[in-house]
C-alpha cells in the first residue's frame, strides 16, 4: 500500500443521521409534534430511513411508512434518489475528496 486517506470519523451513521433529521423535521412541520424525545418514535423512524436507503441502492424513489409513529399518527413520506444525493452532498464530495488525495499521494 503506498497511501492512505481518509475521515476516520465519517460513517454511515452520517448518512443514517441526516435522513433521520430530514422526516423528523418534515414530521414536525406536517403535525406540529416534535418527536425527538420519544426514543421509540426515533428507533421506528430510523429503521424506515435505513430500509428506504436501501431501497434506493437499486430505484429511484423509496417510501417511508411507519404506522402509529408518535401519538397515534401513521408517518407516511418518501424521498427520491436525487434528494437522498442532495441531502448527503456534502459527506460525498468529502469521500471523494481522501479518494482524491490517496491517489495523489500514492
């Protein structure tokens, strides 16, 4: 191996978190309910976003249902590809960038 780069500190998790963030917000604008603080509500909307992510490994839209999410209210969304890309630009750019600089340095 002649180099290595990269952000020890980027995961996942970063892509998980800014879904999860993303239908938090849209659950709070749509219902007025911030459901932050119901760890159950989090984990039931995590695993959506984590299924919906997979799901658009392979197509171009995903949905996000979780019935019963947070006080009786079904959560009923989806996100294209193109917004998922979007959303997680940033993170991207940032992998390439190691990419980038590993090849540079090799």
């Amino acid at each position: 191996m002649d180099s290595m780069a990269g952000d020890t500190h980027l995961g996942g998790e970063d892509v998980d978190n800014r879904m999860i963030n993303r239908f938090i917000a849209e659950f709070k604008c749509k219902y007025k309910k911030d459901i932050r603080e119901n760890k159950r509500a989090v984990y039931h909307l995590c695993t959506a976003c984590e299924r919906a992510e997979h799901s658009l490994s392979s197509n171009t839209q995903a949905s996000i249902e979780v019935d019963l999410l947070y006080e009786e209210i079904d959560f009923y969304t989806s996100v294209t590809h193109a917004q998922f890309e979007e959303l997680n630009a940033d993170l991207f750019h940032g992998t390439l960038d190691s990419v980038v600089k590993a090849l540079w340095d090799a």
